[in-house]
C-alpha cells in the first residue's frame, strides 16, 4: 500500500509477501522441498488469502489459539493453510487476486513482527502441529533444524553488514522462537 519508511523498504527489500506471478497449485507433495507441507509461510500469508466457508467449518475452523491478538499475533494462518493441504483440498496460489497491505512504518513495529508474528507464530503452529499429527514429526523436526540453523548459519554475514536484514532484526525473529520454543513466552502454554 506505501513505501514511505525505512521499516517498509527494508520488508521489502526482505523479500516482502512476494511470491511470484504464476499461479500454482499445491498438492500432497511440492518436489524439492524437503519439509513439505511443513512450510511456514511459503505457500502463502494470512494478510491476501480466501476460503470456501464450508471448508473452513469441515476442518474445523481457525484455531483461536493462534492470531489471538497482543497474546499470539500470528500462526493461525500457517496453521490453516497447512491444515487445507493435509485435508487433500486444493490450496492454489493466484497472483491475479491482488491485495494491498500496509507494511509497519515503524522499525520497532517490524521488530516486533518478525519476533512476535513470525518467530513465535512459527513455533506455536509447529508445536501444535507437532502433537497433533503424528505422521509429520520428521517433517517438523527438518522445518526446526532448518528454521534455526538458517538464522545460525546467516548471523556471521548479517553481523558483517552484508545482508539486507541488521543483525538485531535477525535476532529479534530468532530470539522469538527460541523463546516460545524453550517455554519463555506465556503464549507457549497454548499447546
């Protein structure tokens, strides 16, 4: 929706909510990935996405312990997305349906977002996940190694300034899932 300040460009510049502008249709499997259908919000974000009601309600609806608000301000999208895939119900990406969304402005705000929304969002929907459906443990198990070797492994080049991120913003997204996976956060009593 803007580009105005320096917390905006630097999402973008991130990457953003970007995907690609082909439609794509996920399936029971996605060849090369090896998580999937663990994968965060690689196939899409709950800021631009649509549902049949009906197959909301089949499956359950959106677990209100996820996207609670100031509590847990992210996962519930991951989680349901994730949900739709499992249940064999076509999950497809259309890049025509085209949404506007307002990126923080402030820097601590994005801070915030990638700790709170992504880290511990992450690994509330991973944990619930992880009790919750036996059959992909080893999938969950690789999304976490992969979640937290990839901030471990990227530290040194974002400490020497050469990665778009600063090195606090990489922390602060790491920082978040060590918390609610070591049981710091209050929210971790969810699950």
């Amino acid at each position: 929706m803007e580009l105005k300040t320096e917390a905006q460009l630097l999402f973008e510049k991130r990457g953003g909510f970007d995907k690609s502008f082909k439609t794509f249709r996920y399936g029971q499997t996605l060849p090369g990935h090896f998580f999937y259908p663990c994968v965060g919000g690689n196939v899409g974000t709950g800021c631009n996405m649509a549902f049949r009601r009906q197959v909301l309600l089949e499956l359950g609806g959106f677990d209100e312990a996820l996207d609670t608000g100031p509590s847990l301000p992210g996962g519930g999208d991951t989680d349901m997305l994730y949900r739709v895939v499992r249940a064999g119900r076509p999950l497809i990406y259309e890049p025509e349906m085209l949404g506007f969304y307002r990126h923080r402005r402030e820097y601590e705000q994005l801070r915030r977002q990638y700790s709170r929304s992504w880290g511990q969002g992450l690994m509330a929907y991973a944990g619930k996940t992880y009790r919750s459906d036996i059959a992909q443990r080893a999938n969950l198990r690789r999304l976490g190694i992969w979640w937290f070797g990839s901030h471990l492994r990227d530290i040194l080049p974002r400490l020497r300034g050469k990665h778009v991120l600063p090195p606090d913003m990489v922390l602060a997204e790491h920082w978040g899932s060590c918390r609610y996976y070591w049981g710091l956060s209050p929210i971790g009593k969810a699950y």
